[in-house]
C-alpha cells in the first residue's frame, strides 16, 4: 500500500473573495471547503507547501484523502482544485466527504505484470502493444485498488486481454462497459519484418568504377596488341 496522503488545515472564518485573498497573501495558505456525507460544509485553510507536494502525488487526485483540522480529522476526495490560469498559482481546494460505503469514480492506472516473462515475447518472439494505461473505476472509497494488475505472462502470440477480462476489486465497476464499449488493453502482436534497404551506389563511385572497368579492359587490349607484335 502507498503511503496516505495526510493535509494539515486550519479552520476559516473568513470567506469571500477579498478575504481569500488575504489568506493566501498575508497567511500564505490556500482556502478550501470540505462538504458532503449529510454533514456541515467546513471552511478551512491549507498550507501552501502541503498542498504542493500532495499535488505533485498522482494518487492526490484519485485516492482518499486525510486532511486534519486540529482533533477533526476527515476522510475526503479532491473533488476541484482552482489554479489562476495565467500564473498556475492554487486559489482553492475543493474535497468531499467520504465513508467506507460511498462509491466514487476514480482512474486506476494499469499495472502489467512480467512483461519479459510472456509467452508469446518470450518463446515466439513477439511485441507488447499497450493501448490502455488507465481506466475509470466506480467503486467504494474504502476499497479503492492503487492499481489494476494485469499477468500477461500465459498470453500467446495473437492472444489479448479486453476491458471485459479484467479482474476488478469486489464490489467496482467500469461504468458504461458493454460488449459494443468493449476495447483492447493489451496485445501479444507479431513482430514487423523489417525490410532492407538496396544499398544505393552514389554517383560518383558509379563513375569511378566505370572508369576503373573501361580503362582496365584498353590496357588489357593494349597488352593483347603488344604481344601480337
């Protein structure tokens, strides 16, 4: 398991856009509201460092979060993070509260397990093609996977493994997947022949050589006519 993201927040009794603006002028944090699970909305504050960080974490836009206002601490998801669009400074945070039963949309990026043990790379010498490398999971917040791995190493020369074949956490979906929406993930394909290019003979060296070959065959025919003298 990946280490949880943990926020520090402090509350906010300031709102409003002047306000805000204090707040991440003067304060040097990022004001945000924490809504949801037939509870309060909560007016916070986070420190700019932590927010950073987090937000450099692929996991801080997909995972359950912990942020902790002094004894409260909340299990929530990133739900928008507003950036100025000129300076791509933070402005503010958007989180909703989670339990264990509520059920989000999340990407789950694909993990493929023993790549160079494959049959078909392995015994038939043919390639990967990786056309999916994320998919959008609906499952519970308290049992979203980190990734979805996927052992490619009974997969033949010709074989693949469809969005339909995947093994997903109990209780997780793919929403909207039928067998019209169904796509390729990854595929054993036959290696491209690779054909060799004529070598090509400059002019110049076609030239030379001619004139290596015409002036071979008069000093022969020279040789030729001495000797019949």
């Amino acid at each position: 398991m990946s280490e949880q993201i943990i926020l520090n927040a402090d509350s906010r009794e300031r709102t409003g856009s002047n306000k805000a603006r204090v707040i991440r002028k003067v304060d040097g944090m990022i004001p945000a509201i924490i809504y949801g699970d037939e509870k309060d909305s909560l007016n916070i504050k986070l420190r700019l460092n932590e927010l950073t960080k987090a937000s450099q974490n692929e996991l801080f836009y997909t995972q359950v979060l912990i942020i902790k206002n002094g004894d409260l601490e909340e299990k929530v998801v990133l739900k928008e993070l507003q950036k100025d669009p000129a300076k791509g400074k933070f402005l503010h945070a958007d989180f909703l509260r989670v339990s264990r039963k509520t059920k989000l949309k999340v990407i789950i990026p694909i993990n493929f397990l023993n790549e160079e043990e494959c049959a078909g790379v392995k015994n038939e010498g043919g390639v990967l093609n990786k056309t999916i490398r994320e998919v959008e999971v609906l499952c519970l917040a308290g049992n979203i996977p980190e990734s979805i791995d996927i052992d490619v190493t009974a997969l033949d020369l010709g074989q693949s493994v469809r969005l339909t074949e995947i093994n997903l956490p109990d209780g997780a979906e793919i929403p909207g997947l039928t067998e019209e929406t169904d796509q390729m993930v990854i595929s054993v394909n036959a290696p491209r022949a690779v054909e060799e290019e004529p070598e090509v003979i400059e002019g110049d060296e076609v030239s030379e050589e001619t004139d290596s070959a015409e002036a071979s065959e008069e000093n022969n025919a020279d040789n030729e006519g001495s000797e019949e003298s």
